[in-house]
C-alpha cells in the first residue's frame, strides 16, 4: 500500500493549457437525456474532466457506467450518510468494494458524517464511514467527504482513520479558517463550491489558506426546485468559482486553474493517472 502522502510528491504544475477539474458532482442523478447537454457546456467552460459521486451503491453503479461511457466523467462511489438505511449492508459493502477496484473510478465518495436532527442514527453513520474508509485503502482511492453539524466528530475519525495518507478534501466546505486548517494539518484539500460567491467569512477563509490546499467542484445534482433551467447549478459554473477565488486572493485565473488542477491530481494520486492523461497533464 502507498502512503500517498510520502510517496506522491505533488506532480509538477500542468502546463498553462490545461483545464479545470470538477472534483464532486452528481450527474448519476440525471437523466440521460439531459448528459450530453451538460457535459458540452463543461467542455465550454474549460471543465475537462469531472468526478461523478454516487450516495448509494446503485447510483454508485451508475457513475461507473457513466465514467466508462464518457471521456470527461469519472466515478466515485460512496453511500452518503443520509442516504443510509439502518447500517450499511454487508451486500452493500461488497459491491462498493468491487466497484472500488473499476480503473473508472478515481475516489471514494460521497462518505462522511451528517448529524441534522432527521439524520440516520450516528452509530450507523460512524460505522458506514469507517467501513468505506477501509475500503478506500484497500484500492488506494483518495476519500472525499460531507461533514455537516458533525465537523469535530467528522475530523476526529480521519484522524483517527489517518485519511491523509490516502489523501481526500472536505467537499462543498464552508467551515472556520481553524476548521479548514485542520483538515489541511491532516493532509487534505479544502473543496470550494458556489458558496464562495455569497459569503464573506468564506471568502476570507479562501484569502488565507494555502493555495495548494484548494480544489474546486460544484455538486451538481438536477435542480427541478428552480423553475428556469438555465439557473440550474452544472460544472459549466467551475469558472465562477476559480474567477471568485482569483480575485479574493489577486491573482490570474490561469494560476487558479493550474494549481486547483494540480492540487486535485496530487489529492488522487496513482487512481487519478488517467484523469490526468486526460487532461494531458
Ligand atoms: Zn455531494
């Protein structure tokens, strides 16, 4: 087993011509109808490749699928702790181990811990996050996870799972600077998301860490709750975030790019080696 975190030094910073990676989305969740729209306006927006998260081991499946079928996509697969029903089963678990080992997939996701009153029970969600941990180091995936109302608990455990030497990011973050410096002391990245657009004490948080701990993503899911498509979040908004970013902290957008997508082919390290010929970094 590698020890990511020694052994995959940083690759050098691609070129001025790469592109951006979204690190966590959920384009398994819609249909296959609505696929080659979206993934022409990413390829528009200099999004050239993006990581496709299941919550459950069905959708799981289905990111494989879509990742083998598309040049851009690649899997992560993961049941989200408020998808789960009872403790993660030992069926479940077999699959997502198998699908683990698929050359498609470059991470494990969406993992983690969610703590809102109407969560499953915590036990059940600790268990189901240790398990896919384990999982993840079998195949030597990075792991990217959600922590809402449970980010002490959440640290605690990759910690204690010792998460960065398989390298990983808080996805969708939006903590303190003492919360992000904390997952960056561990040895993973801090996901930005469109959150970085609307609040200032986020944006401050971005000014101040390290920007070789910043990778980017979107989270996109169908938003049918939003009446006008076009206002529908898609990789496609990468750019707004690494704009946003660029400017909190006075630098070029092509600094952004080069280092977010540097930043996230380092956090995904051996499994992430296609994603970046891809990119052809
Ligand atoms: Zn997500």
């Amino acid at each position: 087993m590698t020890r990511r975190g020694e052994n995959h030094a940083p690759r050098s910073a691609p070129g001025r011509n790469c592109l951006f990676i979204d690190i966590h989305t959920h384009l398994d969740q819609y249909d296959d109808s609505e696929l080659p729209g979206v993934l022409q306006r990413a390829a528009e927006a200099d999004v050239g490749a993006i990581v496709v998260a299941g919550v459950t081991a069905a959708g799981s499946a289905r990111s494989v699928v879509l990742a083998l079928a598309n040049p851009a996509l690649f899997a992560a697969v993961g049941a989200h702790p408020q998808d789960l029903d009872g403790p993660l089963s030992g069926s479940d678990l077999a699959n997502l181990d198998s699908l683990a080992g698929d050359e498609a997939v470059v991470a494990m996701s969406e993992v983690g811990l969610d703590f809102q009153p109407s969560s499953p029970p915590h036990d059940d969600q600790e268990a189901a996050l240790r398990a896919q941990i384990a999982i993840a180091r079998n195949h030597g995936l990075a792991v990217i996870w959600h922590m809402r109302e449970a980010t002490a608990e959440c640290l605690r455990i990759m910690r204690d799972e010792r998460v960065g030497e398989l390298g990983g990011a808080a996805h969708y973050f939006q903590g303190s600077y003492d919360e992000a410096s904390a997952v960056i002391d561990m040895g993973c990245k801090i996901s930005f998301a469109k959150p970085l657009l609307r609040l200032p004490e986020l944006q401050d948080v971005a000014a101040r860490i390290p920007l070789d701990a910043i990778v980017l993503e979107t989270d996109s899911f169908p938003q049918p709750f939003k009446k006008n498509r076009e206002k529908w979040t898609e990789p496609r908004d990468i750019p707004l975030v690494a704009r946003k970013l660029a400017e909190l902290r006075g630098i070029d957008v092509s600094e952004v790019m080069a280092a977010t997508t540097g930043n996230a082919l380092s956090m995904l390290g051996a499994r992430g080696e296609h994603l970046a010929a891809r990119l052809g970094a």
